[in-house]
C-alpha cells in the first residue's frame, strides 16, 4: 500500500508570517510529486509538478523542494496571507495515477 | 488553459435512487479521467480511472456494480452511482489532464459533486 503522508494536518499562522510544510512518500518508483491548492468551494489548482531529485520550484510567495532519495517535499509559503489560506495536497503519481496524502489544511488570520 | 466540468454540484436524493455524474473535459481530449471520493476530514481517495472505449479500473475496495463508469467520448465520463443509500453520501470529484495519465503535467479537476442520500 503506498502511503502519502502530510504534516501538520492544520496549521494556523498570522498574515505575514512564513510557514512550511512537509509530505512524506516511499521513496521507490519515483515519478513525479504534484503539489495543488485547494480553497473552500472551488476545484484544486496545480502548484508544482516536481520530477527531479533537489528540484525546486517556485510560483510568486510560494516553492518547493524534493527529495526523492530520502522521500519528502517541503511546501513554503513566504509572508502569508489571507487569501493563503486552503487546503495544500502533495500526490505522488504511481501507475499512472495520483496517490494524495491528506492535506495540510492552512488558514491564515489578518 | 485546460479545463474540466462537473455536474451536478449538488445533489440530494432519497435511498434507493441511482444518480448519474458527468465529467466533461471543454477544451481538450482526454482518453484518461479519474473518479475521487473525499470522506470528511480525509483527502482525495481515488475510486477508479476512466479509460475512454474500455472497461474502467477500480481500485481495491471501490464496488464496480454500484459505481458505474461510462467513458464513451474523449470528452465525457460519467460516474453513477447506483441504488445510492446513506453511506454513499459523500464529495465525488473528477480530474482529467490533456496529457493523460502517464505525464509529468498536472491533473484538471471538476468543481466536485456534494452528494446526500436521505
């Protein structure tokens, strides 16, 4: 059973602290990790597809990072904000299919 | 940008009735979809992958015949959920991507499905 495991499962942080976050995956068969965002009543969004070992990658306050060999992500958000707040999913894809962990669940108070 | 849509959003329904979810991809062709459930507190369990012309593949645990799949065109997969009761209640979300499964791309959800079986 392959087991995507995220931490903390919430988090609550002020507006303009910087936080972080961890996913945790077996780290054989390595093929890519994604990385969505998802808010209250709307779909995931895409943050990061990730496929290289000491990949990071950025996308305006927020990056990550990988570690296939040791198997973990780190989600960092810079300065948050409120509209920060959601839902941050980590999947590994396995057979052509995304295997997600539970979500570390994030809200950011003004 | 690739775009997936869900319907219905919502549906609420009483025990015994089956009820039927589309998944359409607008603006690509997807040979692949993929079927979630969230249970509450928990994340995205992944049901079965729709696989346009052939049989859908369930995962360990997930009832084919009360969760049937239908992939008949490279854009619509249908999920329903048949003779739903209580316990079927539950957020159903769909996700496709222009590249399909096997891809280093991200995947495209639906809006989701809030499903209430009374």
């Amino acid at each position: 059973i392959l087991n995507v495991e995220q931490s903390p499962q919430s988090l609550h942080v002020q507006e303009g602290d910087s936080t972080n976050f961890t996913c945790s995956f077996p780290s054989s068969n390595f093929y890519a990790l994604h990385w969505y965002r998802w808010e209250t009543a709307k779909s995931p969004e895409a943050l990061f597809v990730m496929t290289l070992n000491g990949d990071e990658k950025k996308k305006g306050r927020i990056s990550a990072t990988l570690n296939t060999k040791e198997g973990y992500s780190y989600l960092y958000i810079k300065g948050s904000q409120p509209e920060d707040s959601a839902t941050y999913l980590c999947a590994k894809l396995w057979g052509g299919k995304l295997i997600f962990g539970q979500g570390t669940e994030l809200s950011v108070k003004p | 940008g690739a775009v997936v849509s869900q319907h219905p959003s919502r549906v609420i329904c009483k025990s015994g009735t089956s009820v039927k979810i589309e998944c359409r991809s607008l603006d690509f062709q997807a040979t692949t979809m993929f079927w979630y459930r969230q249970f509450p507190k928990k994340s995205l369990m992944l049901m079965a992958t729709s696989n346009e012309g052939s049989k859908a593949t369930y995962e360990q645990g997930v009832e084919k015949d009360k969760f049937l799949i239908n992939h008949a065109s490279l854009t619509l997969s249908t999920l329903t959920v048949t003779s739903a009761h209580p316990e079927d209640s539950s957020f159903y979300i769909c996700s496709a991507s222009p590249q399909g499964a096997y891809s280093n791309q991200p995947q495209h959800f639906g809006d989701g499905t809030r499903l209430s079986i009374l």
